[in-house]
C-alpha cells in the first residue's frame, strides 16, 4: 500500500519498528531459555559428579550420566550457535534504529519530500531483508494491536483528563480503567448490578475512534 501522507508514514514507521523490537523481544527470549536450560543442567552434572565422588558410587550408570548430561549440554550449545541468536538480534536492533531515525525524520518534516521518502523506502527494505515473509506477518500483526490499544488508551486518558479541567466527577470505575477484570458481579441480569460499568461506554468510543486511525 502506498503511503503518501506523512501521517500515514509515520504509523506505518512506528508499526514497522515495533515489529522488528517484538522480533529481536522474542529472540532474547528463547536465547535466554536454551542459556537457562544450559546453565541448570551444567549445575546438575557437577551436582551428580560430586555425588558420585563422595558416595564412592561405581555403578555403570553413575558413571554414564554425567557424561550423558555433558554431551546433552554440548548439543544444546552447538544448536545455540547454530540458530544465532546474537547476530539476529544485532540486525534487528540495527534495523529498528535506522527506521527510529526515519521516524524521527518523517516527524521534524512538514510535508512528503524525496530525501524523506528516499529515507522511508530504504526503511522498507531493511525491515523487509531482517524478516521473513512469515515471521514479518506476525509481529506486524502484533505491532498494529499494541498501537491500536495505545492510541484507545490515549484517547480515554484524554477523555478524562478534560472531565478533570472541567471540574467534572470522575468514577471509581473510570479511575480503575479495569472494570472488566474486577471480581465484583456486573452481570447484566441483575435487576441492581453491583457495579455499572461506565467504562464500557468511554472504551468503547475510544476503541471505535481509535480503529479509524490509519495504522
């Protein structure tokens, strides 16, 4: 889709952008995981060989599982490096600072021009060669509904913040903002809820204005 708004640049840059931080989240996460797993199961064969050596145990298993653990280690290692984690990561953070500095751009500029639209489609590209097809579809997914929840945050925030300038009450429901997870029924089939829920109201005109922004 072409983008020749600058607003439409923008939220497409911001998208673009958290896609790639989900990614490289995503990638620190399971590198930490296999590094955790490493680590316990180390701690595991020094824990049985000092076992064995203190009991005096010669049993033919005892002498096989810390060196079954120790080549279980090794592989986990050499799969590590095989799917390399730290290089993906680096190029996903390169990537996300070269779109944040075409952000910042798009921002300082008050109309579309070729030097910030040769700097967008350079963006495209970066984003477009650091992820895969399958892999770009599912943290832009992710990226578009953590913006679209932002932006309905904001506007209730906003919301509320003019009830205070207009020195207008603001409930202990719309303080709360989680109405939804509290524990108290606010069941519609009873003829007196125990709480009526207003924030259902202003979310919901948030959610509705929010889903026309251009994402």
């Amino acid at each position: 889709m072409i983008k020749d708004s600058l607003g439409e640049i923008r939220n497409d840059l911001k998208s673009k952008r958290d896609a790639l931080l989900i990614g490289h989240q995503q990638l620190k996460k399971d590198s930490d995981d296999w590094n955790k797993a490493i680590i316990v199961i180390s701690v595991i064969a020094g824990l049985m060989e000092s076992i064995k050596m203190r009991l005096h145990l010669t049993g033919a298993g005892w002498q096989l599982l810390p060196i079954i653990l120790s080549s279980i280690t090794a592989t986990m290692a050499s799969l590590i490096k095989f799917r390399n984690f730290n290089q993906r990561m680096e190029t996903y953070l390169q990537s996300a600072s070269l779109l944040t500095n075409t952000l910042l751009k798009a921002r300082n500029h008050t109309e579309v021009d070729e030097d910030l639209r040769g700097e967008y489609n350079g963006s495209l590209e970066k984003i477009e060669t650091a992820l895969y097809p399958n892999e770009r579809k599912l943290f832009l997914k992710q990226s578009h509904r953590n913006l679209i929840e932002i932006m309905a945050q904001e506007i209730r925030y906003y919301k509320k913040i003019e009830k205070v300038n207009n020195d207008e009450l603001i409930t202990t429901e719309e303080q709360d903002d989680d109405v939804t997870q509290n524990p108290m029924d606010i069941s519609a089939h009873r003829e007196q809820p125990l709480i009526i829920s207003v924030t259902d109201k202003d979310g919901g005109e948030a959610d509705r204005e929010a889903e026309k922004l251009d994402l």
